[in-house]
C-alpha cells in the first residue's frame, strides 16, 4: 500500500479507502448492500491489514447505521485509523435536519460522534452543496468544531467547480480551517471531474478522494454488451451514477476487459488502477457487497498499469472538450500550467 499527502495538509492517506456506504443496509441503501457487524469487521480487518488507513462513512447512510457499526467494529482500535464522515442530507423531518446551516453542522457532528464512539472525527465533510446557506455560516460552525476539537479537517463533496472555489476562499477570508479535500465520482464511465474539479485539485492544493471508481459496479466486468449480468445492480437499479451513453459504456467496458483478461486479474481491479494513475487523485474509496469482493479489490492497490494500457483506456472512455477547453488548446498551449495539462495534455501532443 502507498501513501500520498492529503492535499496541501500534513496527512498522509493510503491510496485505496475503506468505502462503508454497504454497512447497515437500510431503507434505500439496502439496493447497494447490507454488510452487518461482523461482516463488516472482516471487512475492516482485511483492509487494515493491506495498509488501510482511512474508513469513509456518512452520517445518512442508512440513517446513521453505517456510522455505529464503524463505532462498533473499531472498538479498541480507534487510533489505528483515519475516519472520514460527512453531514447535509436530511437526517430527520424537520425544517432545520438538513443543509449546512451552523444549526444542522454542529448538531449532525455531535450526533456522529455518538454513534461512531469517538470524540473526533479526522476528516469532516460537506456532503453537497447548499445554496440557500450562507458559506459563512458553514464554515464559522466548522471552525467551531475544530477549535474544539471535533474535528481535525475539514472537506468538501460534489460541488460544482465555481462552489469549490468559493468554498476555499470563503474559509480564507474569515479564517476558517481550509478544505484540504474533495471528494467526487470520477471513473471510467464518467470522467466530468477532469473538465473542473481535478484541475482546481490540483490548484488550489486539495487531495481528491474518488467515490464509486468502479461506477457502482457497472466497471465490475460483469456488464457486457448483450448480456444479463448473473447479480449485482441493473443499469437503471441506484440511479449512481446514470448512464447517459450505454453503448459507449460497453465499448469502455469491451476495452477493460480486454485489458484485464492479459494481465489475468478482474476488470475491478484494472479500473481501480486506471483511476489511481490519474493526475491530481489522492485515495479510491472502495466499497464491497462481500469480502471476497472486497479481498479483490484491495489488490488493485499493488497493480501498475503500463502506458500502452492506459493509452487504450484513455482512448475509448476519454470525455469530449468542451469550451472553453478546445479553444485553449488550439490557443495557449505555450502557457498552460499543471493544472491545465490534467485535462488538456492529450490534446496538445
């Protein structure tokens, strides 16, 4: 297992994280899985053993269960890992159970650390993006938390690129602790995050995690053109992540295969590798309804994918430019930093 600094930050994560979203498997979250305690502390046993150091929960997968069987399984070990968790989506029903308002940050914090049986949580999350509360607001209540605390640091997920730079220097400017993380889906089926998110990553200084690498599963091999898969989810079953092209996802898939097949390991592990080689990505969050399943994943830890195989993958997955992107490329090619030639370095020969 490697280990690559979380952004600008002194924290060093392994590159593969513990995904729990399939702990509890409650209400809509039983579509993705449903590990219970001890399951779940096989689980956590074997990715501890290959070099884990970071576990990822949410307070609202299913509806705090996934947070106490972390708390449970963790018993006693607590200082042997990293815990990530999250807070926005409502937890309750009432007016003021959801959104990132000082009201529901603290409170939803507070309630997390309970459950998790900790009394801090070393990276604390906007789980989305909240237009209605003032940025000021939120980040005011998280340098409540960790002043006191509750919180080592502080990240953001699914934002819009214009929202994560406007999360960074809200935080700036009222002296707030500054993000050192986003979290985002990026993988082979869908590559949006490279247009905005990866390079503002890497501008601004903030470790990218990667959430559902292996797009829910469709990336597991067992989706082929034609075919009925044997288990898992259908193409429409979660809804994430959509799946807008699906011819093109099965070309993506056709070459995976084939790539897998020569080195004689599974299709997961080839696109978790894939996704590990990009520019600006910290940590794959990796999830599993099993352990076996899990078992196979964690060796895509050691797999180093030569340039010819990435070369193949780039080609049939690789999103169109948009604007201003081709222009840039056609124009500014002499100037372009870093953070440009993640997106645009194939474009510019």
């Amino acid at each position: 297992m490697q280990y690559r600094q979380l952004g600008s930050s002194g924290l060093r994560v392994s590159t593969l994280t513990l995904g729990t979203m399939t702990f509890g498997g409650a209400g809509d979250f039983a579509k993705v899985g449903s590990t219970q305690v001890d399951e779940a502390r096989e689980q956590v046993d074997l990715a501890l053993e290959a070099g884990v150091n970071l576990i990822d929960t949410a307070d609202v997968y299913s509806a705090g269960l996934s947070e106490e069987i972390v708390g449970q399984v963790l018993a006693g070990r607590r200082d042997d890992v990293l815990i990530a968790s999250k807070v926005r989506f409502p937890m309750g029903e009432g007016p003021n159970d959801g959104g990132l308002s000082r009201h529901h940050v603290v409170r939803g914090c507070e309630a997390s650390l309970r459950r998790l049986g900790t009394d801090h949580i070393d990276l604390y999350q906007l789980h989305e993006w909240d237009g209605l509360t003032p940025l000021e607001e939120t980040f005011a209540a998280l340098r409540t938390l960790v002043d006191a605390g509750k919180v080592r640091y502080v990240g953001i997920s699914n934002f819009a690129g214009w929202q994560l730079m406007k999360a960074v220097g809200t935080a700036e400017r009222i002296g707030a602790p500054r993000p050192v993380s986003q979290q985002v889906y990026y993988s082979l089926q869908g590559r949006e995050a490279e247009y905005e998110l990866v390079p503002a990553g890497l501008d601004q200084g903030l470790g990218v995690l990667v959430w559902s690498p292996l797009a829910g599963g469709l990336l597991s091999g067992k989706y082929r053109r034609g075919q009925q898969p044997a288990e898992g989810r259908q193409l429409s079953d979660w809804g994430e992540p959509p799946v807008y092209d699906q011819e093109g996802l099965y070309d993506t898939i056709e070459v995976l295969v084939a790539v897998a097949e020569a080195r004689g390991v599974p299709a997961a592990q080839v696109a978790l590798a894939w996704t590990l080689s990009r520019p600006g990505i910290t940590s794959v969050v990796i999830g599993a309804r099993t352990t076996d399943q899990l078992r196979q994943n964690l060796a895509a830890a050691d797999l180093v994918l030569e340039d010819a195989e990435i070369a193949r993958l780039e080609e049939v997955s690789h999103p169109p430019l948009l604007y201003p992107y081709w222009h840039q490329a056609a124009t500014a090619a002499d100037r372009l930093g870093p953070a440009d030639l993640s997106l645009l370095q194939r474009h510019i020969g």
